[in-house]
C-alpha cells in the first residue's frame, strides 16, 4: 500500500527558502506523476507543481520562477525548493500522488498528510 | 488560468438528505474535472474523476455528472461522515485550478 509522508522545516523565515520533501513507501517513484499542492485560508487548494521522470516538469506560472521540483530515486523521494518566501506563503503542503489516464487526464489520487509551513520574520 | 466556481459556498443539510453542489469553469475543460472530499485536519480525497467516474471504495451514493463548462455532484442520502468540505478541480489545461470549497455542514 502506498503512502506519502511529506517532511518540512515548520518556520522559516522571510526571504529564506523553503525545502520540502515527500518520501514515497508502498511503490517507485519513476512509475508515476507526483504533484505539490498547497492549501492556505486565504486561498485555498492551489497546484504548484508537477513531476514525471527527470524530463516531464510542469509549474504553475504564478509561482514557477520561484520553485523546483525533483526526484531522488535513491531515497524514493520527491522534493520541492520555494525560494524568497513571504508569509503569502504559509500554507499546509501536501504531495499527491498524480494519475494519469489517456481520456480521463490528471487527478491526485494519493495524498500525504502534508507539513504545515509558517513563514515569518 | 481556468477559474472554477462553486457554488453553494455551504450548504446545511440533514442526515439522509440530497445534496447537489455545482461547479462551472470559465472555460470548457472536457471531462477532465475532478472532485475531492476534505475532512477538517485531513488532506483532501479523491472522490471522482473525469467528471463521473467514480474511485475505489467511495459508496454508491456519490455520483457526478457535466461536461464543458458545467458540472455537478450530488450526494443522495447523506450520511453523517458526508459531512464535510467539497472541491472540484480541473486538470483540462495547466496551472491546474480547484472551486473555492463547499462545506456541507448540519
């Protein structure tokens, strides 16, 4: 059975980058999509970034000159760096696992219970 | 990007009841809408796919429906561990969005 368990620093500070990491049990992590999503009051549910392989990266544009995602397949794990964080950016982050299926596209099938991060100077 | 909005922002509603919640895309996205059942503390979970298919092990009374810009799910006979927020999702074209939430409440 798989599961995601997502590992973060908690606080950081502003200016500072955020490192997050996912570990993967249950399955390899070459044979799926991995996506990072991240949930704030203010606003809501957002998808930051997706994964498939080392050559299959997708960002979501409001963020993307800020973030990177990538896979250690040595340590089954997959992360992503924020970098010149705000407190905008204090949000509960989780991995997901990301389906994909010819006609029926992406969804997130299989989640982390997530970090919370806080973001302060 | 394509804005998702749901709408009840909350609905109450009592054990047994039918419950629709809609979601509308600023633009057509297919079938390729997602929907997705938080509980407070929990991380979200995959209820449908592709606008009606139902996952592994979500109960019967789930069912979904919609195509292009309007879509839909409802809840016949709501149960107590019904209680909870709803999201849908579009994953036609990236960035990926979500509908803002219904919290179906007592």
């Amino acid at each position: 059975q798989m599961q995601l368990q997502e590992s973060g620093p908690g606080l950081v500070k502003t200016s500072e980058t955020l490192s997050l990491t996912c570990t993967v049990s249950g399955a390899s992590i070459s044979s799926y999509y991995w996506s990072w999503i991240r949930q704030s009051p203010g606003k809501g549910l957002e998808w930051l970034a997706y994964i498939y392989g080392r050559r299959s990266i997708n960002y979501n544009p409001s963020l993307k000159s800020r973030l990177t995602i990538s896979l250690d397949t040595s340590k089954n794990q997959v992360s992503l760096n924020l970098t010149s964080v705000s407190p905008a950016d204090t949000a509960m982050y989780y991995c997901a696992r990301t389906y994909s299926g010819a006609s029926s596209g992406f969804a997130f099938d299989i989640w982390g219970q997530g970090t919370m991060v806080t973001v302060s100077s | 990007d394509i804005q998702m909005t749901q709408s009840p922002s909350s609905v109450s509603a009592s054990v047994g009841d039918r419950v629709t919640i809609t979601c509308r895309a600023s633009q057509t996205i297919n079938i390729y809408l997602n929907w997705y059942q938080q509980k407070s503390g929990k991380a979200p979970k995959l209820l449908i796919s592709a606008t009606s298919s139902l996952q592994s092990g979500v109960p019967s009374r789930f069912s979904a429906s919609g195509s292009g810009t309007d879509f839909s799910l409802t809840i016949d006979t709501l149960q107590v561990e019904d209680f909870a927020t709803y999201y849908c999702q579009q994953t036609s074209l990236a960035p990926w969005t979500f509908g803002q939430g219904t919290k179906v409440e007592v």
